[in-house]
C-alpha cells in the first residue's frame, strides 16, 4: 500500500510539473478608470480618477490562475457644500465650498482567476494598499458678504491618513484570443484610512482594459 501512494503521489507531482511547464506565464499592462468614495462618509461623492500598471498571469491549472499586479490608482471622494462658519472671532453666514479628498495608491492585488466559459472569468482576491500622496483640494470656496472667493488650493492631509490599506477585490473579466482583456472589479476596503475620529474605509469600482503578451 505505501508503494502503491507512493508511486500516484510521484505520478501526480511529475503530471503536475509537465502541464505546469506546458503553460507559459503571460505578462502585460492595463489602464482603466476608477469612481471611488469612502465610507461611513455622510455629504460626499464619487470621485472620477484612473488606474495604471502591470500585470502576470500564472496559470495553475486548465481553468484556474494566479495573477499578481503592480497598480497606481487615483482614490478619493468629492464634497460640495454650504454652511456658516463661526470661531468666535470671525462669522459668516454663507459659505460655499466644493473640493476633492485626493489620495494616491500603489496597489499589489493578487487575484485569483477562474475561467469559466473560454475567456470569460471570474476574480477575487486580498490587496495591499501603500498611500503615496493625500490632499484636500478646493476647487472652490465662497464667502459672499466678505467677497472672497478661492479656487484650486491644496492642502496635504497625509499625516491624517494611515498609510497601508487592506481590501478584497472581487470581479469579473474577457480576455480575447488575441491577448486583449478587459475587466470590471469592485475593492472593498478593510481597514480604516484616517488616524483619527469615525472610522472611514475605502470603496473603488474599476473598469479595466489591457494587453497580455
């Protein structure tokens, strides 16, 4: 009997081994759009950015791969509001103001693929998150009764920020015989990205296209 396991494990290892060296490691590079929020964020939007980076493909079996990736992503949210402000030194009724929080990734997800009809798959897999930048942005303030206006001024907040991100990525993707692919991801985040006050979490939608050589 131990032979007789001995002897399939070894024909199971030198199968796996041939098939492994049949299938080749596919590299290549995508570009895409990212709409991005935060949450538990009450008052704010979308933010339109974009993704870029490259990608490996390692194929473990017929229909299930591996697939590390190198991203930068653009990140944030969108806020535009009214109120008073009052310091008990300066007072205002009005005040106006529109701006972006701004922050900028790398990213190393690695995905698990499963194909499941010729190039269509299904993905999901764990992604760290290392912060690069973060700004607040104003694209506009207003103070009507002190006329003030201001436009496209940036503050850093990245000593606000924590600086690793954690998430699950879940989507789904076509590749084409010709090495043209394209993706839809969702990234959930799982760890707060400010230091401080309610706990914010990231939440990125991706659109995908790229190349695989």
């Amino acid at each position: 009997m131990k032979k007789i396991t001995l002897s399939l494990i070894a024909a199971l290892t030198i199968g796996f081994a041939a098939n492994a060296q049949e299938k080749e490691i596919k590299f290549g590079a995508k570009v895409g759009l990212n709409e991005s929020k935060f949450s538990n964020a009450d008052g704010l939007s979308t933010r339109t950015s974009f993704h870029i980076g490259a990608v490996a493909e390692i194929p473990i079996t017929e229909k299930f791969s591996i697939q590390p990736e190198l991203l930068y992503s653009g990140q944030g949210a969108k806020f535009d509001g009214a109120g008073s402000y009052d310091d008990g030194l300066l007072e205002f009724r009005e005040v106006k103001v529109e701006g972006t929080f701004k922050q900028n990734y790398i990213l190393l997800p690695i995905m698990a693929k499963y194909y499941v009809w010729k190039g269509l798959n299904l993905q999901a897999g764990p992604q760290i998150g290392f912060l690069t930048t973060a700004k607040l942005h104003y694209d506009k303030v207003e103070i009507p009764e002190a006329g003030i206006s201001a436009n496209n001024h940036s503050v850093s907040i990245k000593q606000m920020m924590n600086k690793v991100d954690f998430g699950l990525n879940f989507g789904i993707g076509y590749e084409l015989p010709i090495g043209v692919f394209f993706d839809l991801r969702a990234n959930i985040g799982l760890s707060s990205i400010n230091k401080e006050g309610p706990s914010s979490k990231n939440q990125v939608s991706q659109l995908s296209v790229g190349y695989k050589f």
